[in-house]
C-alpha cells in the first residue's frame, strides 16, 4: 500500500503524523510511504531520518495525497480539500460535529474517514487519550501563564506561598483531560475542585487523587463556586459530538476579572457560551473580563512529545490498514469501526450525523 504522510499546514502544527522508526517498520513489510519534505522537523525529525528508515521523501502535499492511505495529526483545512479522493482512506483526528464545511467536503469527495477520537477500545477512547494527557496537563501550564499580571490575569500564582492561600482551579469532567488537568495544579500546590456527574469515577478521583475535591457536577454548583475561581478548565468530552455548553455568559460574568478559562472542549466546540477558537498565534482574548485561551490544537505546541506519544498508539492500526485493508483492520481492531466518520459519501457516526442534522 502506498501511504502518504503530509506536512501540517494549521497554524501553529508542528507535529507530524508518523515516526521515521514507524515509516521504517512499514517500508520492511513492503509498503511506500510517502513523506513531504518538512514534514517532521518542527518535532525534531529531519528529511535525513525518514530517508534513512526507506520513505520516499515527495516535494509537495499533492504528491503525498496521492496515497491510499493518508495519515495526518489535523483535520484537513479548506486548500487541502481538493487533495482528497474516492477510494482513498484518510486517518487523523477529524471533530466533524463542530465542523460542516469539512463535513461536506469529506462527504463529496468520497474518501473514507477515520477519526482518531472516535477509535475505542475496552470502552476507552486509546488514539484520543495521550493527546488529552498533553492538553489536560499542559492546560495548567498555560492558565498559570495567563494568570500572571503581564499577561492580563489578575496577578495570583496557583501554588501561592507560606501565608498565602493558594490559587482555586475548578476542572469540569473527570475523564483524561479532567485528571491530568487536576494533578498538575494539585502538584503545584492549588486548591482544586473536579466537577463530574459519573459517582465511580468520582470515587476513583477521591482514591488516587486524595487532595483533589469532587463535587457533582451541576449548573448550581458551577455557580457557587465560580465568584472564588481563578483558574477554569473544561475538560468535557462526548466522543464525537458536540461538546455541551456548561458554562453560560452569565455564569462567567460572576467570576473575578482577571480570571482565566481554558477550554480544551474546543476542538468539539466548545463548553461555554463564550468559547470560540483560537490560535497559537492569538490564543486569547476577553469576554466577561474573563481571560479566555481556546486553542484548538494546544498539543501542538509539545510537538515531539505529542508526536511519539500519538505514534505509539496509532500504529497498530496503521499497521492494520496497510496490511489487511478496512475491513480486516476492522475485524482485528473491532473498535476501529467506531473511528470511521465517514465512508464513500455516507456518513456512519451518529454523533456527527446528529450534530449537523444529515
């Protein structure tokens, strides 16, 4: 099989979707694999490497398209539409329920698409997680940034200090994102609060993360304690459609100004009223008064950890489809099927078909 592995052209993308130790394992078991020149460096692989591990370095994106197996870390972007084919499987990290445009041009070109995020295996989401490892813990990371005064926060450092109290970070959901999230700022010493409506998985919190408070997650609660947050992280997710607006207009208004919210929901769209997405390049901007950073790529900004944590996941599967094709992947892999959005003009998940009313 031929597989193309294209150069990320969203801003700010520096990750790549295949290792050249990966490329290397596919090229020994008679596959092509097809590599734009650059497509690597900003993770801190050279042209050098992938030409080492066999691939055959190509000068432009059409080049690497026209493979039959497409691998990507991004959802394709408008110029790279065209680029897609009947026949040809694409596999990369789509959101299509917060997205139409792109929706409708997987729709009408016939390729078959296969989200990471949708992917699940033993009720977990595998090719989804590592990257929500990253966003979860990188989430406080760029909150205690913006909390500081230089950059528009109202000046508190999450940790605080000997008779000062420390910063209050309030995480919504408790899955991947959510826990990762809450270990950072409780390992930097702030009082941290994860709303969750799921009673196990709030007992699994209270177990392992015994400084962390659970409180059921409702609009009241939000309520009362979002006038003391000075760090909010939406961390919720509902595989493969629409994430749900937790957070109202109204509701950010009752925090402090200088506040921060960071919304790792925003690849499905959002958690709050206000959210709308952002850039590495502009990654915030106010509402309410209240700091927002919706970056919808923020793994990105890792690209070599992220790029090595992916490829560890992804492939097996990659493996799979080059050497079987779909439906044998699928029949080794059962929860590969759940990963396929879109196949030759139709759309198969519920949840984007939902979302878009298709």
């Amino acid at each position: 099989m031929i597989i193309g592995i294209p150069k990320e052209i969203k801003t700010q993308e520096h990750r790549v979707g295949l290792l050249p130790s990966a490329a290397y394992l596919l090229v020994k078991q008679g596959h092509q694999v097809l590599v734009e020149r650059g497509a690597g460096t900003d993770s801190g692989y050279p042209d050098a490497d992938y030409a080492a591990a066999g691939a055959t370095l190509v000068a432009s994106p059409e080049e690497a398209f026209r493979a039959d197996l497409v691998i990507k870390i991004k959802e394709p972007i408008p110029s790279e539409f065209p680029l897609l084919r009947q026949g040809q499987m694409l596999f990369t990290y789509l959101h299509l329920a917060a997205n139409r445009p792109l929706t409708d041009a997987l729709l009408n070109s016939g390729v078959t698409a296969i989200a990471y995020e949708t992917v699940t295996r033993n009720h977990r989401l595998p090719l989804l997680e590592p990257m929500s490892e990253i966003a979860g813990r990188m989430s406080v990371i760029v909150g205690g940034h913006f909390l500081a005064k230089p950059h528009g926060g109202k000046g508190v450092l999450l940790g605080g200090v000997p008779g000062v109290l420390p910063g209050k970070v309030v995480v919504l959901g408790g899955g991947t994102s959510g826990v990762n999230a809450a270990r950072m700022a409780t390992g930097l010493g702030a009082d941290v609060t994860v709303l969750e409506v799921d009673v196990e998985r709030m007992r699994f919190l209270d177990i392992t993360m015994s400084t962390t408070h659970t409180l059921y997650s409702s609009a009241a609660h939000l309520t009362e304690l979002l006038p003391s947050v000075d760090l909010l992280i939406g961390a919720v997710l509902v595989p493969g459609a629409r994430a749900p607006k937790l957070v109202s207009r109204a509701m950010l208004g009752l925090m402090k100004p200088g506040s921060v919210f960071v919304d790792i929901a925003i690849d499905q769209g959002g958690c709050a009223e206000t959210s709308r997405p952002t850039t590495h390049d502009d990654p915030v901007y106010f509402e309410e008064d209240v700091l927002h950073y919706c970056v919808t790529n923020m793994p990105g900004a890792y690209a070599r950890t992220a790029t090595q944590a992916l490829t560890n996941v992804t492939y097996p599967y990659i493996e799979a489809l080059a050497n079987l094709g779909l439906t044998e992947a699928c029949q080794k892999f059962d929860g590969l099927r759940d990963g396929i959005n879109i196949a030759e003009g139709r759309i198969t998940c519920p949840a984007v078909a939902e979302a878009h009313g298709l």
